[in-house]
C-alpha cells in the first residue's frame, strides 16, 4: 500500500454545484433552520464549503443537539417520548433514546395518508422487460395491513424471526413492512444464494416463518429453486409457516400458504410501538472464520440514520424517484426500502445488471424517471469498457445524482460519467457497510465533485483516518475509525450474549473506537478517498462474503486438500479474486475438477463469488497457531514487498509467500 497523493491545495473540481441547487438543497435549508433552533453554526453566505464543513463539526461535537435537530426536521414520530437524545455514549453499548417508542413500518407508509398523494406510486416494479408496474401507496399500505394481521394471526410476536429467501420485488417489500409492524425481526437473502449458504445465517436466528419464491428469471432464464426451497424447509425446525410467492407460477408445495391469501383482506394496518433499540433486522456480514456474522440493527437506530442519510445527504423527497441496483442480499436494498420513509417512490429492478445488454440499468432509470440512480463502480467501469453512451442513448433528463458503492469509483469512472451521461452531472461516490446499513461518507449535494474522491464525511459522523500508533492523520492513508457512535450501529450480534464476537469485530484493535477495516485518506480540503479493504473480507460487487464460506464449500471436493481465496482490488476499479488450491495427492486440476470448482461456489454460496482464476499451489501458508494467512498474501499480490508484508517469524513455511510475491510482481 502506498500512500495517497497530496492534493493539491485547490484542484479543479470536476462539477460544482449551482446556486439555485445549493439553496434549494435539503441541507442547506435543515443548517439555516438548526442554527435557529438548536445551535448550530450560522451558514456563511455564498461559501457552501465553509458551511458544510462547520455544520458536520458541530453534528459530531454536538451529538445529541444534531441528532435531536434531525428527528424534529425529519418529523420522527415518537408515541412515547424520550428521556434523552444519547444517555450513553461507550462504543459498544451506546443508548439512544431511552424511553422513546415508535415503529419504522408507520414511517415507511405514512405518505398514503395524504389524500393526494394515496393514488401515486410508492413502488415501481421492473423486471428484465423494463416495464415499470407500479404500487400506489395506498395499495402497498392494504396489503401491509392485511399480511401484519396475518402475521399476528400466525402467532408473531414481538421479537420473532422472519426470514425470506426472495428477490426484489414488491412482495419482498410488503413483507419487511408488515414484520417491522408486528414488530417482528426480519431478515433476507437472495434467490440465488445456495441454500447451504442461507442455512449457515438463517439457522443462527430461527425463524419462525419462511416467505419464498419457487424462483426467478435471471438473464433471460428460468431459475427454479423448489429444490433449495425444500432443503430450506428441512433445515429450518422453527418456522411455523411458510409463505409461497409463485414467480414462476407453480402452486404451492405442500403445507405452505398462498402469498394472494394472506394479502387480500381490506384490514388497517396496526403498528406494534416499540422501544427505540428494539431489532428491526439481521443482516449478514462475514469474517475471514466461522460463520457469517449475525448483525442486529434497531427500529429507531435505522430510521433516524436513514431520514439523515435519503433526506439531507441524497437529498430526496415527494417527487422523487429511488433506483438503486442491488438485491435482497445486500444492505443496499434494506436503504432502499427506506427511501419510503422520506415519501420518494422506489424503484425495485429484478433482474440482470446487464440484460438484455451492458445498457439494462440506464434504460431503467430512463423508464422509470429516476432521480437518483445508485449502482456499483464496477457497472460504471464495464460500461466504459463496453463503450456505452448513456447520456446520448437515453433521456436520463430527470436523474439529477449518479451514485456508486460497493467499491472505490476509479478516476476513470468519473470522468465517463461526466463525459457519457451528463456534465452537469452531481456524481456521488459513497462508502459505508452493512454493519452499519449506511455511509459513513460520500454524497452532500452543496459541495463540489472532485476525481476520485467522495465529496466528505456524513453528518453525524465521527471519521478519522488513524495511523497504526492511533493517532490520526490527514492526507495520509489510515484505518477507518468513527470516533463517535452512530444510532444503527448494531445493538448486537446475533448468539453472542457477552458480545465478545461484536467488541473483537470492531473495537480490538483500538478499544472504544470503530475501526471499520477500510483504508482511507481525509484530505485537507475535508474529502474521503477510499483505497479498499484492510483486513480480507471478500467484497464483491458489493455483496461480503466470508472466505470460510468458500472454504467449506470447495473443500468438501475430495481433490481439494485446503484452498485460499483473495479479493484484490485493483488500480482500474476492478476487482480480482483468485482461489488457490492444494491438491489431494493424485488430483489433477484440469478441465473436469475446474468445472466442478466453479459449479460447488455457483451453488452452495453465490454466483458473484466465483472465482476469476483457479490456481494451484503446492502449499497454503498459516499463522503459527494454524490459521491460513490472507491478508499478507492479499498485500502480496498488491506488489508490496515480503518484508513489509508479513513478519516471517509468524510463518510456517515462509517459502510458500515467495509465489504469491512473484505472482503480485508479475501482474503489476
């Protein structure tokens, strides 16, 4: 790893925002109103930079004013009201909001009970024909009524598991709605994880009720998983239902309920009011060992950080349209869900990112008069290489911000962007993770665009770059750390009753701090660049994986003696992942076995988490405790030199590292 480049001390931006978009933005109007209320810093005049910079000082010196300022701005509705806004701020085991009760579903459909807006579209459905179908919110606010009496009437209760093995759809929507009202814990993934994969994070939960699709289309095909469905059912001994949605228009297996049945009834939905750290989901982060970790977000926690984040930093409301690129698997659909909470219509894509052609997204956000249009620097990237012309092909009139996660937007991909969709374009970069559902830095719609960089911290938000003594830096490249805790930080994972398995998580390295894992540069002038993963979670297209998830699956193939799995991002944007392999003695890794390699992850784990390369070895290095070594060898094929990369001393057999050191030499 080298250390970023010094900006200069006033680069050219690449877009700036005008100063009709600057007044008109949400965040300049919630600054001019919390300087009046609550005492923030007065904003100063024409120097949108200037103000932002003092208005995010204050939010993080100031925590439990800023946070107070954003639930009055936001109108966050508490039936009980709360004590304080931040009784205790220890990381881990910070207390927001004691005392307060409320419930996210209320939020989420409180537009519907606008007469005037009841009859517009809260959803828009898109499939690989890229014909929007809407869901008025009236229509979605009757069925979250009628699926939460449902619910009830299966006996969830407050605090019970719901699990769904679904894709992006309306249904999938309705479902978290109606979990979230019963005050039920919800929890998901995608149809095109392998079931063994799903058991390994919806066993640590137990579920009490299934909601499933017989499956999906994908890429122009029929993708069945009644099978996957069935191993499902056999491995999860605490659902007492099972709710079948036919995508593919089979009927329903044997003892499972027909999602039609259980959403037709004309019921008002009843919100369960719950205490402000009451779990609203599990989301699913992996470390390099063990199982997938279980993370447990709050009601309140995600619906404050989510009104901050859609409202003042997306800048979104009434009249807007939210398309982000994701699916049930990945916590950028649990934020795009939330986009209902600040009354925009969200746009729901089940499908390819790339059918029937490398444009698919585009058109999309064209069909749909999206505002704000989310997807991955990866896509961003093969659409340049594909030589796609957004801004030519398509009317993107109406998308006033481009943003991208999932991995660092390279410099190339801005400047296509400014090129091929629009100059005026406010091109959005942001970084956060699932452990938080949110960012911790990225899009603020009064500050300039500069290359390769996110335009600054979030609000509320204590980032620090910090070198390995623990002391921060600026302009040089250090471990992410919030300082300073933020509401949906976890308020627990899940089987870890001491939360011994959060505090090693987040807070070994630097005890009351989070470190995230991230390598990061705060430059001078207050912006973020983002060089990529600090420890060796997979991070593919956004979606994390454990490497011990691949483990387990390749290593049941008797050929498989013990493997390695990198993720390597790379200086173009890309992101390479080998897999190395010791043979079994007389396996040979030819066409067959490599098929069978590939087939094993496809399956069991996930299709974006198949390897680039297959490579074998004649040995895996380890720990002197036994543990196989990933981050070193991951610097290693970055081209950092064996002696910076590992101490040799806490190798097995240092001359296994030669290879992946030559390799690295080589592909640089």
């Amino acid at each position: 790893m080298t250390t970023a480049p010094q900006p200069a001390d006033r680069p050219e931006p690449l877009w700036s925002p005008g100063e009709d978009r600057v007044a008109r933005a949400q965040v300049t109007r919630f600054h001019a109103w919390a300087a009046e209320h609550h005492g923030a810093p007065a904003p100063v005049p024409g120097a949108p930079a200037a103000s932002y910079a003092a208005l995010h000082r204050w939010s993080v010196a100031e925590l439990e004013r800023f946070w107070q300022a954003v639930t009055e701005w936001c109108d966050v509705r508490f039936s009980s009201p709360y004590e304080r806004v931040l009784a205790d701020p220890a990381m881990p085991g910070a207390v927001w909001f004691p005392g307060a009760t409320l419930n996210y579903a209320e939020h989420a459909l409180r537009t519907a009970e606008d007469p005037a807006r009841a009859h517009e579209p809260a959803l828009l459905h898109v499939d690989e024909t890229h014909e929007p179908r809407p869901v008025t919110w009236a229509g979605l606010r009757a069925q979250v009524g009628s699926l939460a009496a449902e619910l009830r009437r299966l006996g969830v209760r407050p605090g019970d598991r719901v699990s769904a093995y679904v894709p992006n759809i309306p249904q999938a929507v309705v479902a978290l709605l109606a979990t979230a009202a019963v005050g039920g814990v919800w929890t998901s993934c995608a149809p095109d994880f392998g079931a063994r994969s799903v058991l390994d994070r919806f066993q640590q939960v137990e579920p009490v009720v299934l909601f499933t699709v017989d499956g999906y289309h994908y890429g122009g095909k029929r993708h069945d998983r009644t099978d996957a469905v069935t191993e499902l059912r056999a491995g999860l001994p605490t659902l007492r239902a099972v709710v079948h949605i036919p995508l593919l228009g089979t009927p329903a297996p044997d003892g499972a309920l027909e999602w039609e049945a259980l959403t037709s009834a004309t019921v008002e939905p009843v919100f369960e009011q719950v205490p402000f750290d009451h779990p609203l989901w599990v989301l699913y982060s992996s470390g390099t060992t063990g199982l997938p970790k279980a993370i447990v977000q709050s009601q309140g926690g995600i619906l404050v950080e989510h009104v901050k984040q859609l409202a003042l930093h997306c800048d979104l409301g009434p009249g807007d349209r939210f398309f982000w690129y994701t699916s049930t698997g990945w916590m950028m659909w649990n934020f795009l869900v939330s986009g209902l909470l600040v009354g925009s219509t969200v746009v729901l894509y089940d499908g390819s990112p790339g059918y029937p052609d490398t444009a698919a997204q585009w058109r999309v956000a064209e069909r749909t008069g999206a505002t704000l249009f989310g997807t991955s620097a990866a896509y961003v990237m093969a659409c340049r290489k594909a030589d796609v012309h957004p801004g030519r092909d398509f009317d993107l009139s109406r998308v006033k911000c481009v943003a991208t996660t999932g991995s660092p937007l390279p410099p190339d991909g801005f400047r296509w962007l400014h090129d091929e969709v629009a100059a005026d374009m406010w091109i959005a970069s942001v970084s956060g993770g699932t452990d938080v559902c949110s960012c911790f830095a990225g899009a603020v719609p009064t500050l300039p665009v500069h290359i390769g960089e996110l335009q600054a911290a979030c609000l509320g938000t204590d980032l620090q770059a910090w070198d390995a003594h623990g002391e921060p830096v600026v302009d040089e490249v250090g471990e992410l750390i919030v300082a300073a805790p933020m509401p949906s930080m976890p308020i627990r994972f899940w089987n870890d009753p001491d939360g011994t398995r959060y505090r090693d998580s987040y807070f070994e390295m630097f005890p009351g701090v989070w470190r995230h894992g991230d390598w990061i540069t705060l430059t001078s002038r207050g912006s973020v660049v983002i060089h990529g993963r600090s420890d060796s979670t997979l991070n593919r297209q956004g979606v994390r994986m454990g490497s011990s998830d691949i483990y387990e699956a390749v290593e049941r193939l008797p050929e498989i003696r013990e493997s390695l799995v990198i993720g390597v991002e790379q200086p173009d944007g890309g992101y390479w992942m080998p897999l190395f392999v010791h043979l079994a003695p007389g396996a040979t890794l030819d066409e067959e076995l490599l098929a069978r390699i590939k087939h094993t992850i496809r399956e069991q784990l996930s299709p974006r988490h198949v390897p680039d390369e297959v490579i074998e070895v004649t040995g895996i290095p380890h720990t002197l405790t036994g543990k196989r070594i990933e981050v070193p060898v991951k610097r290693l094929l970055q081209g950092t030199p064996l002696e910076k990369a590992v101490n040799p001393g806490s190798v097995d057999n240092v001359d296994l590292l030669h290879f992946y050191e030559k390799l690295g030499r080589e592909r640089a």
